[in-house]
C-alpha cells in the first residue's frame, strides 16, 4: 500500500531530475558551439518537466 503512495513522488522526481540533466547537456552544448545538435533537447527537458509536474497533481 504504501508503494503506491510513493509511487508518483518517485515518478516526479525522476522527471524533474531527466529535465534537469537533458537541459543542462542542451546548455553545455550551445557553450561548445553546438547549437544544431542542442535545439532540440529543449523541448524534451520541457516535456520532462511537464511530466513532472502532472505527476505532481
């Protein structure tokens, strides 16, 4: 019973840490001058996030 309690809050902060780190590799390569190849890492960290925040409700 209480794993499914735990379950979401798992599941949020897994989201929020796979945003976090997709975004941060979009930074470090827009700073190596890569900005092709980070573009599209934005809207993942973003759908990660939202992801996040619908487990959150």
């Amino acid at each position: 019973m209480a794993l499914i309690r735990t379950a979401p809050r798992i599941g949020f902060h897994s989201f929020l840490l796979i945003g976090t780190i997709v975004f941060g590799i979009a930074i470090t390569l827009i700073a190596m001058g890569s900005l092709a190849s980070a573009l599209p890492l934005f809207p993942a960290a973003g759908a990660a996030w939202a992801l996040a925040r619908a487990l959150r409700r």
